[in-house]
C-alpha cells in the first residue's frame, strides 16, 4: 500500500514536472534549461522571522534561512518561499541548489540605506566601477560561484526603489558604481523567470562569467528618464536564453557585453551562443538590443528573433571605439518591428567611454557578419546611421527585407563600412548596395542552427531523475 502510494508519487512528481517545462524556446541548450527542477525541502521567510510590512529591514532574515538551507544543498537542494507581504531587504547572498520563490503578491524591497548594499571589488573585466574609479555596491541579489540556481515567482515583484540612487547620480554624491539588482558571477544553470522588476538603482539582470543561463518570462520597469537602468545585460556569458520579456526602461533593453578595453582583452571571457525570442521593449536613452559599449572579450553567435521596439531612442544599436580591442561577430537578428523609434539601427564606431587613459588606442574592435533582416518600421526618424573606424572597416554589414517609413530627407548615413542589402526601403546607403542574394558573405545564422541540432543534453534532466528518488528517500 505504501509502496504504491510512494510510486504513484513519483509518478505525480513527474508529470507535474513535465507540464511546467517551458516550450517554444529556439536553441537546444535553451529547450533543456528549466524551471521545474524539484525541492525537496521548502521553507518560507517568516519562520526566519522576516515581517513584511515594508518597514522592518529583513537582510538577516534572508541571510539566516539561506544559511541554514545550505544544509539541503547535497540533499536536491531546497527553496526558499516569500509570501504575499512587503519584504524591506539590504543585499543577501544566494547559494548553490536553491530557488528563491515568490508569492505574486511578494514585493521584496531594496532598503534606500546604501549601506545596506555592502562594497565589492570591481570585476576583472572592468578593472574599476563602471561609473567610478575603484569599487561598486553589491547588487541586491547576489551569487557567485554557484550552480543550480532559480529565482522565480508567480510574477512577485522585486523593487529596487531606485529613486534615490538615481538622485545619488545625478547630484554627483555617489562614492562607488550604484548596484543591480540581480547580479551573478562565475554561475551555471541558473534560471530567473516570472517576476516583475522594478526601479533597479543600476541595470536589472547582469549575468558576468556564468554559462547555462536561462532569462525567461520578466517584466522589467523603470522611469523612462532614470539613468542607465539597462534591462538584461549578458556579460561575457556564454549559452543564454533570453525570452518572452517586456522591458520598459530608461536604456537598453537586451544589452551584451564584455569587459571594458585594456581589461576586458586581457581577461578575454566572450559573450558567445546568446538566443534572444519574443522581447518588447520601450527606451527613452537606450536601444531595444544592442552591443557593448562593453565589448572587448568579444561577442559572436548571437541569434535574436521577434523584437517589438516603440517609442525608443535606438532600435538596434552596436557601440564601441578604438581601444576597446575584441569583437562583434556572427550576430542574426531578424523578425523586428518597431514604431516610433528616432534610429532605427545604429552603429557607433567612436563611443569613447574608456576605464582610464592606460588603454591601448591601436586596440581595435572587429566588427563583421552583423545580419539584420525583416524588420518593419513606422513613424523613424533616421533609418541608419552607421559609422565604422578610420582604418578599421566594420564588414559585412548585411540588411535584407528592410522597409522603414522615415520621417529625415536623408534616411541612411554611413561611413567607414561595407556590407550588402537587398529589398531595403527608402535604399540603403551606396556602402551597402551590393546584393547578398549574390554574394555567399552574408552571416546566416547557419553556424548557429549547427550548433543547435549538436547542443549536448543538459545536465537538469539528471537532476530531473535524481530529486524525486530523494524525495522518495525521505518519505
Ligand atoms: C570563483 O570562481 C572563479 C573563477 O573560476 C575563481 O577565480 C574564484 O577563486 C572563485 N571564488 C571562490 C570564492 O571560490
Ligand atoms: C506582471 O506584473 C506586471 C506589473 O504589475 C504587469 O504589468 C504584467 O502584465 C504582469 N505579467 C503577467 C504575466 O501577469
Ligand atoms: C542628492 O540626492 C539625494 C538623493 O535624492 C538627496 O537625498 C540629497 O539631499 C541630494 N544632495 C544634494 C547635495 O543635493
Ligand atoms: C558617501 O560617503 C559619505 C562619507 O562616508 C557618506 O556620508 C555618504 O552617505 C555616502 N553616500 C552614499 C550615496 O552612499
Ligand atoms: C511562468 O509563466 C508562464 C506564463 O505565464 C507559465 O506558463 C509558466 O507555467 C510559469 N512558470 C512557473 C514556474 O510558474
Ligand atoms: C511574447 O511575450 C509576451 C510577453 O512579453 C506574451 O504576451 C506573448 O504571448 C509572447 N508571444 C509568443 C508568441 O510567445
Ligand atoms: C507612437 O506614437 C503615437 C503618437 O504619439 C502614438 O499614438 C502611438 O501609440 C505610438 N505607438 C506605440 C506603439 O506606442
Ligand atoms: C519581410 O519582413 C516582414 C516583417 O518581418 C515579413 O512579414 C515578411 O514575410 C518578410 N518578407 C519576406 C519575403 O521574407
Ligand atoms: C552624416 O554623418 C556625418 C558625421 O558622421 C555628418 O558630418 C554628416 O553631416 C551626415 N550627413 C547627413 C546627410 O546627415
Ligand atoms: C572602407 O570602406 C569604404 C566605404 O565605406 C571604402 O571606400 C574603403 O575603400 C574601405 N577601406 C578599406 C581599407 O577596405
Ligand atoms: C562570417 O560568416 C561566414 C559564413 O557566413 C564565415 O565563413 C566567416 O568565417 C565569418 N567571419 C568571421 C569573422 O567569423
Ligand atoms: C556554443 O554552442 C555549441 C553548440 O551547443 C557548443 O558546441 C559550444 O561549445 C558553445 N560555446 C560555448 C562557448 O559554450
């Protein structure tokens, strides 16, 4: 009797298991990430003595039940559950094996004390904080070194209450770079999904060094005017899966990095194999996906489809300058729409922005087999302004099936690059004139869709396997 009733467990486990499996997401490495991996053991906040009336700082609340879930960690790991309430915050730490889930009607809220969000070293590929010399606030959720990790909710919500580090910002008071509000480091198979960020002081998701990476389901608010608030920012970060997010913010939506020049090359981590479906984005300073200006380890395999863009600064945008080194390659980006945005792409070959003035000016990036293809626009101001580096030709720049309705007289202006367009309206620039119909050049994804059909299969499906026979251990 007990040994069906244990069977029949098992059986119910997987099936639930099965049905919360996210379909529809391109990129095999993409299908076999998850959110479904199984806890064995769950607690929730309050028995840590969190209180979540908005008022209370809850930092060793989070810290004590982490802590203490640690102990699950070699047992299927274990989940932490925040439930309906206002849950005050300064920045905590996750472990490995865990899931942090919140109640849809959670808010975790980050405390506006900035001590509260402890100091760290810069990153590596940075050599300082990316807004000022030497260190930078700890993000509000942080990780390094782990794997296995899922934050998640029935849409919850996480509020940065960015509004006064963006004051910091702009009445210059800061002392150190401001913080995300999810950063992890050195991470794998990790999945953030289903929840509502809002008013992150600095950018929102920022994946550094992590691979297996799987963005999915988000809503990412902040004031249109508040200052680099970035939505998703892949760093040198490999296998990402980005898809099904609505991003309104005051910069890029979908941004990917690399390091910061005479930094960034020597630590040379690429951002490669990046699969991007299904994003809408809005932007008031920012570009709906874009590259670096981060970019020195290097980008390639990049794969983005179905991209809605409105009432935004920059549809696509690629940033860099002498000194940054690397490179952009092997990017496809097809099936965009956009509406009301003043630059429809845009290719900006002296960004400048340099970490200090030890960088080397013959450092220069190698920009080529950029595709960009079935796009429609409506209401742009400027179709294209795309500018390489004097002796440093961005190449194979391929447009193909672009129709733009464009508000300037002077619709495409291009200088120092050489690429290929077929059935672009209003015509591309004579840069681009040459067919690539005609022309083998044109990057086609096609490395890409290889590398799909050979991804190995992913290691949750081993733990697929192994946590429901602990559970039943447990019984
Ligand atoms: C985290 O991983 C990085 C890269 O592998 C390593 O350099 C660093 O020492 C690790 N940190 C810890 C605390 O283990
Ligand atoms: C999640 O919440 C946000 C903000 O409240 C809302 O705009 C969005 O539509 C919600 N998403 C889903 C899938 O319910
Ligand atoms: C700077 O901005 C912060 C946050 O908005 C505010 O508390 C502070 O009073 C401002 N300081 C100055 C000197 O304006
Ligand atoms: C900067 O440091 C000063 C001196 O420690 C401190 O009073 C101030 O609150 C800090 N400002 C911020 C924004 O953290
Ligand atoms: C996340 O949201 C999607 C769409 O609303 C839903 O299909 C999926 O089951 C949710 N996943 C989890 C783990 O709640
Ligand atoms: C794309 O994502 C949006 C939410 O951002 C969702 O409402 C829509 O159903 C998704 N479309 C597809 C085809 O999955
Ligand atoms: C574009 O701008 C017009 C005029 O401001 C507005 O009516 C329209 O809704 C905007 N389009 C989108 C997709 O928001
Ligand atoms: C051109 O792009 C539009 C918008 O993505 C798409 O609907 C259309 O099918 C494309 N045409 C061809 C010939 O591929
Ligand atoms: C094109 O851009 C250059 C600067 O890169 C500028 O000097 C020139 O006026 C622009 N041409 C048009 C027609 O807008
Ligand atoms: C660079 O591109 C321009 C067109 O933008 C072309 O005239 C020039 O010859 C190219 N230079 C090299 C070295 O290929
Ligand atoms: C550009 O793509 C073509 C295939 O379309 C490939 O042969 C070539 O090596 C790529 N160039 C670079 C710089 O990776
Ligand atoms: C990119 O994906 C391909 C196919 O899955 C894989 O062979 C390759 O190792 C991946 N690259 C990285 C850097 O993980």
């Amino acid at each position: 009797m007990r040994r069906s009733a244990s069977f029949f467990q098992v059986l119910l486990v997987f099936t639930t298991m099965a049905g919360t499996r996210w379909p529809n997401v391109s990129g095999t490495y993409c299908k076999d990430m998850s959110s479904s991996v199984y806890r064995p053991h769950s607690v929730t906040i309050t028995e840590f003595g969190a209180v979540g009336d908005g008022v209370t700082l809850n930092t060793k609340a989070f810290q004590n039940a982490i802590f203490y879930l640690n102990s699950f960690a070699d047992k299927g790991g274990a989940q932490l559950f925040v439930p309906a309430g206002r849950w005050l915050t300064g920045s905590f730490s996750l472990i490995s094996h865990l899931t942090l889930s919140l109640d849809k009607d959670a808010v975790i809220i980050g405390s506006p004390d900035s001590s509260h969000w402890p100091v760290i070293d810069p990153l590596p590929s940075y050599g300082r904080g990316r807004e000022l010399p030497g260190n930078r606030h700890r993000s509000l959720i942080f990780g390094s070194n782990l794997t296995d990790v899922i934050i998640t909710g029935a849409n919850g919500t996480i509020d940065g209450q960015g509004a006064v580090w963006w004051g910091w910002f702009h009445n210059h008071t800061l002392n150190y770079t401001r913080p995300h509000l999810v950063e992890l480091m050195y991470s794998t198979n990790v999945v953030i999904s289903n929840l509502t960020f809002k008013n992150s002081p600095f950018w929102n998701i920022h994946p550094v060094y992590c691979s297996q990476v799987l963005v999915q389901h988000l809503t990412i608010l902040a004031p249109l005017n508040s200052p680099n608030t970035d939505g998703i920012d892949p760093d040198s970060s490999t296998n990402v899966c980005i898809d099904h997010c609505y991003v309104r913010t005051g910069d890029d939506s979908i941004v990917i990095k690399s390091g910061w020049d005479e930094y960034g090359i020597s630590y040379a981590h690429p951002s490669s194999n990046i699969s991007i479906t299904n994003i809408t984005g809005e932007n008031q300073g920012g570009a709906g996906i874009a590259f670096g200006s981060e970019m020195s380890g290097g980008i390639s395999e990049v794969r983005a489809e179905g991209l809605r863009i409105a009432n935004s600064l920059h549809g696509i945008r690629i940033k860099t300058a002498p000194g940054r080194g690397g490179y952009v390659k092997n990017v496809y980006i097809a099936d965009v729409s956009m509406d009301n945005v003043s630059m429809a792409i845009r290719i900006t070959g002296n960004y400048g922005e340099h970490p200090d003035d030890k960088y080397d000016r013959n450092a220069l990036p190698m920009i080529s087999n950029i595709t960009i293809k079935d796009v429609v626009g409506i209401n742009i101001g400027v179709a294209g302004i795309l500018e390489g580096i004097q002796g440093d030709n961005f190449s194979n720049i391929c447009l193909t099936n672009v129709s733009l309705t464009v508000q300037s007289p002077h619709p495409w202006n291009c200088s120092l690059i050489q690429g290929y367009s077929n059935y672009v309206v209003p015509e591309s620039c004579e840069q681009l004139r040459s067919n690539c119909e005609q022309t083998p050049v044109c990057y086609d994804g096609s490395s890409y869709s290889e590398m799909r059909t050979q991804a190995p299969t992913h290691k949750h499906n081993f733990s697929l396997l192994l946590n429901p026979l602990l559970k039943l251990a447990t019984l």
